[in-house]
C-alpha cells in the first residue's frame, strides 16, 4: 500500500519538489476558517499545485499566484454559497474538483450544472469521488505517469 513518502518519490521521478511552507498553510486555514486535512498538507509539502495528470489545480497559496485556492474558494462562497467546510481544487472545463475539509469523500469532482448543489450533495450527474486527498493526488500522479509514457 502506498504511503505520502512512495507518492513523493514517484512525483519528484516527474517533477521537481515545488511545496509550501507550514506557515502558508496556516494562514490559508485562517483565512477560509476551516483545517486542512492531514494528507492535504503532507502532500502541499512538495506538490503546490499545477498541471498534473491532465488537470490544473490552482496554487495553494493564499497571494501573489492567480488562481490560488483561497480566491477561487471565497469567490465561490460568494457565488453558490459553498459551504464553509470546502476548498475548490480546481475548475476543469464544465466541471469543478472540491475537497470537503471535514467528511470523506474528501474529493468531489462535480458537473458545473450541479455545483449548486454541493450543499445537499444530491448531483443530478454523478460525481467522481475519492475518499482522501492522497487518493485523488495519487491518482494524478499515475495519470501524469501514463501521459509521460505515451510520449
């Protein structure tokens, strides 16, 4: 079974280390009023975001990097009343990638008509779910390994 330090080794086969320091964290976790999960913040050690396995997660920093997490989660708090527990991954075309900070499946990957209805979870298309971060995360990384292949 993987573990944070096998997933680690396999991302820097593919790129360099590119983390945030613990104290970007915090001040992410301040400003959006929420605790980030264990393996979210393990994984942000060397992985900030970016192009991976085909999908673009925005920054994970709270300044100076457009689009970055807190942004684009307290626009869409505004926006479609996203409930205070989640922070938006990423928007893939027609689509949005959400983590829920407190219930697993910690990874919501929804249809854009159904983000409206995070709050309820009752998605009229069904989303693609992982249960933690580290799976979704892993799951880019062998997605970014396939494409490196094929190359």
């Amino acid at each position: 079974m993987l573990n944070v330090d096998d997933i680690r080794e396999r991302y820097n086969q593919l790129y360099p280390e590119d983390g945030v320091m613990e104290n970007t964290l915090e001040r992410i976790e301040d400003i959006l009023q929420l605790k980030l999960p264990t393996d979210f913040r393990n994984i942000a050690k060397f992985y900030s975001g970016g192009l991976l396995g085909g999908i673009s997660c925005f920054a994970f920093t709270h300044e100076h990097i457009t689009p970055n997490i807190v942004d684009e989660t307290l626009r869409l708090r505004t926006s479609i009343n996203l409930p205070s527990n989640f922070v938006v991954l990423a928007e893939p075309p027609n689509s949005l990638i959400i983590m829920d900070t407190q219930n697993p499946p910690s990874i919501i990957w929804c249809d854009a008509t159904d983000t409206k209805r995070i709050s309820t979870m009752t998605f009229i298309s069904p989303p693609t779910l992982w249960e933690t971060f580290f799976d979704f995360f892993t799951k880019l990384v062998e997605d970014e390994e396939e494409e490196q292949l094929e190359e």
